[in-house]
C-alpha cells in the first residue's frame, strides 16, 4: 500500500469476493486505508446473495467507517456453487444497488444535519462495472452491457470502471457504442500489467476474455524473467498509450496485490506520480 501511495493514484480500490464472502477483510482493508494512508479507498459492494436489508446492513457499515465511494457490483455466484440462485428478497441487478446507495444517502442526510454536510463536502461516489466483451458471466452481449451501462447511469452512477481487455479498440468500441446509447459517464479503461502469463490465462478462466496468442508468446519467447517483465511492460504500455490517445480519462491498474508491475507500467507511460497522472488502482 505505501508503494502504491507514492504513485498517487485518485483512487485505490478493495475487492470483495463473489457473494460478498470476503466482506470483514474488505471492511478492515478499507479501514486500515483510511487511517493509515492518503489513499481514497472504493469498497466494493456485491449484492445478488444478500436480502436488501442485508445489503442495507453492510452499506451502512462502511458509511459509519468513513466510506464515500463504492464501486456497485451484480456479484457472481461462488466459484463451487451448485444449483445457485440470487437471494429471493434481494435486489438482482447492479442498478438497484446504485439505487439504493442513493436513497441510503438521502435517507441519513435528511435525519442527520451533520451528514448533510459531510455529503457536501465529500458527495457519495458511485462506480460500476462494463463490459468491453460483455458480461462473461451472465452471457451478455456488449450491446446489452451497454443497455445495463445505461441503467446503472439512469439510477446515478458516476463513472464506470471496465473489465480487463488487451486491445485498444475493445474499449474504444465500448465507449463509443455507449455514447451513441446516451451514456455520458465517464468509462475508466481496466488495466492488467501484461506480464504473468499464467496470471493471464488464470483471468481468461475467469472472465472468459481471451488473451491473444501473440501476446502469449511474447512472453513465452523470453529467455529470462526480467525479460519477460521488460516485453510485458512495453505491450502493456502500447495498450495504455493506445486508449489514452483515443480519449480515456484514465487507467484504472489490476494490481492483484502485488505493485512492482503497476508501478513499472505508470513509469514506462509517463503516468506515476506527476501532477498530470491519470491513473487509479
């Protein structure tokens, strides 16, 4: 955390596990972040396994932390579940949850003068998910991530963070089709350091976004690790260059908790540290 603090990102944010299973480590994370750093942490919320009281429950927990910014997550089920099926009195899409993180808000402002002000002072950010590729795991089409981008904004959204992708036009084409739907949020292109292969092909697994073979043997070709890292940076570099010259606001960098690659790609496209980064993580 204090090697990713030097890099000043806008923000970093704190995973929370498919079905919220990892939500007491996210709360002390978030916490710990809070009090020991400058850092401004996003919690992650997910709420598909989860009735809407629970959900309120867990929201309000952060909020009592110091919390302001969430990124609102439909969530997925667990890895080894069988026969699974959302939480009956749940909510079921990741736009009720932006929707209710708003009306939470509103709610404790209107009983709270002293929360009046601290929301204007520091306004409840909402970020949410999209899908260059569409959404892997409920078999969505881009077209229909974009009609979901599109509610997520209607129910107040702030800016959108994307799925990981390894070509510019990926994101650039998301981005485009989403205006042209009448979304105007920002949309933060998601960013993994292109240098493990394995943790690669373990992230096609997941997200099913297939990482492309002559990327593959890039790195595969390498005679040494640093190698390696060296080829993986200057690819990943390209993809960053190549997004922000068609127009994104940032990068949003996967870490997988580890920040010798995140910091080597900020360094390598002129983006850690400066006054003009822009960058999160």
């Amino acid at each position: 955390m204090q090697a990713l603090e030097s890099a000043r990102p806008d923000f970093v944010s704190v995973t929370y596990g498919a079905s919220g299973r990892t939500r007491q480590t996210t709360r002390q994370l978030v916490r710990r972040l809070l009090r020991e750093t400058t850092l401004n942490p996003i919690a992650h919320l997910t709420c598909v396994d989860s009735s809407r009281d629970e959900t309120t429950a867990i929201v309000e927990e952060f909020l009592d932390e110091g919390v302001r910014s969430f990124l609102a997550l439909r969530g997925d089920p667990p890895a080894d579940a069988v026969d699974w099926h959302p939480h009956p009195q749940g909510l079921h899409t990741a736009a009720e949850l932006v929707d209710l993180l708003r009306e939470i808000e509103g709610r404790r402002c209107a009983v709270s003068p002293a929360q009046a002000v601290r929301a204007t002072v520091r306004p409840l950010s909402v970020a949410v998910a999209a899908f260059p590729r569409g959404n892997h795991a409920t078999g969505g089409t881009r077209a229909q991530d974009v009609a979901s981008l599109l509610a997520k904004q209607q129910a107040g959204a702030d800016f959108a963070i994307t799925q990981v992708f390894f070509e510019a036009d990926a994101y650039l084409g998301l981005v485009a089709e989403a205006r042209e739907a009448g979304v105007t949020i920002p949309i933060i292109p998601g960013i993994i350091p292109t240098t493990d292969p394995d943790r690669l092909l373990r992230v096609q697994g997941l997200t099913g976004v297939p990482v492309p073979r002559d990327l593959l043997d890039l790195l595969g070709s390498a005679d040494s690790e640093a190698d390696r890292h060296r080829r993986g940076i200057r690819a990943c570099v390209d993809l960053v260059n190549g997004v922000l010259d068609g127009g994104a606001p940032g990068v949003h960098v996967y870490t997988f908790n580890q920040h010798h690659a995140a910091l080597d790609l900020l360094e390598g496209a002129h983006l850690g540290g400066s006054g003009e980064a822009r960058q999160t993580l």
